[in-house]
C-alpha cells in the first residue's frame, strides 16, 4: 500500500528527518510514537507533499509521490486528518464535508458519512466554529474520508479530547479498518496506538530507533524509547 523510504526532510536549515522508512500494508494500521518534536509530523507532512522531501522516496500502490504536490497526492489516494483538526470554522459541517468531495461509485458521500458519524447529521446546518472538540474531530475524519482515500493519515487524533470523546475516536477507526481502511497514525496516546494498530514505528531525533508488530510494544520498548515506565 504506502511505502516510505530514506526520507531526508528539513526545515529550512534545520534537518528533521534522517533517512525515515516505514510501510503501511493494506488493510493494516500502522503507528508513528515520539516524543514531542521528533519528526512524527514532519513525516506525515512529507508523505502528505506539504513539505518537500529533500531525499528519499514516498510509493502509494507503486506511483512515486515525493516531488508532487499536496492536491495531486490527494487525488492519487491519500487522505488527512491533520493534527488540530483544522475545519472551516465559518462554514457549515455540511459545507465543511462538500469542500473535500471527490465522487466515486460505491465511495464515500455525505449519506455515509452520514450514516458512520449520526451526530454531523443533527448539526449539518452549525457552523464549524461552532462544534465542540469531538465534533470538530469527528468532521475532520469525515471531510477526509469524503475525498475517498486508498489510506487514511492522522496525526494526533485523539489531541485535546476528553476519555469518552476519545473511545469513541477509537471506535471509528476500528470500524474503519474493519471495512478494509488502511491508516497510519500518529498518536501520544499510547494505549490508544497499542490498542488500533498492526505494526509500529518509534521516532527520536528524527530517525526510526524500533519498529515492530504491536505485540513486541511492551515496557521495556516504552521505557527504553519513550520513557514511559
């Protein structure tokens, strides 16, 4: 499905990621764990063409998509959720949902959408600016399903949530996946990530220190890259 290899990417002077490979199988989710400031975003911006790679190679389905630009990675399949959410605060969820459609037969639409996340239906006609946090995350993941994606990126989903609001974040991703969505996910919610994903990759400095099936994500890989006792 993606496949990411040797990725080089800076800001400006500043060299972020140091030769960043991953892969996310088909029908699998996969998540990117750091702390904070170690290049989680910096890859999903790469992958996702909003910052130029300098090195290094991003393969959806075999197409090469490194030097293309964000929209032409859109078409070719790839779907965000960007951290913070980020909708149309002065446009209407319905609105909000139609600016990212992309027609497909058998894809997603606003009656599925619709259907996935019933709360959007009742507040339709309110103002994005408007919405709560949870509502707000559940339009994000909406509007990037609405561009009926191959794979599915979130970065942070479950950011600034509250427990309940957070179960049920994870609830639509298993629901996606269980529908044959595949994802990579960056998350600080560790158990959240533990509990969603296949595979998972550690980022520190900028580089990939582990990387493995979730069942070898165990204490002493959490003390030994993230601190976390």
């Amino acid at each position: 499905m993606l496949t990411v290899n040797n990725l080089q990417a800076y800001y400006g002077e500043s060299h972020i990621l140091h030769d960043v490979s991953l892969k996310v199988k088909e029908g699998s989710v996969s998540a990117l764990l750091g702390r904070n400031g170690m290049g989680k975003t910096t890859t999903i911006h790469s992958i996702m063409g909003l910052v130029t790679p300098k090195e290094g190679k991003v393969i959806l389905e075999g197409q090469e998509l490194q030097s293309k630009p964000s929209y032409q990675i859109s078409k070719a399949g790839i779907g965000l959720v960007p951290q913070g959410r980020r909708v149309f605060s002065n446009l209407t969820v319905k609105e909000n949902l139609m600016t990212t459609y992309k027609p497909v037969e058998n894809g997603w639409n606003l009656e599925k959408i619709y259907e996935m996340f019933p709360r959007l239906k009742e507040r339709r006609t309110s103002m994005g600016g408007n919405l709560s946090g949870g509502e707000q995350q559940m339009l994000s993941i909406g509007r990037a399903l609405m561009t009926n994606p191959h794979l599915l990126l979130l970065d942070e989903p479950s950011e600034g949530l509250s427990p309940l609001m957070v179960r049920e974040v994870i609830k639509i991703i298993k629901k996606l996946k269980k529908n044959g969505m595949s994802m990579l996910i960056v998350e600080q919610n560790l158990a959240m990530a533990a509990e969603l994903s296949d595979y998972i990759y550690i980022l520190s400095k900028g580089s990939v220190v582990f990387e493995g099936e979730t069942e070898r994500f165990d204490a002493e890989v959490k003390k030994k890259f993230l601190s976390v006792s």
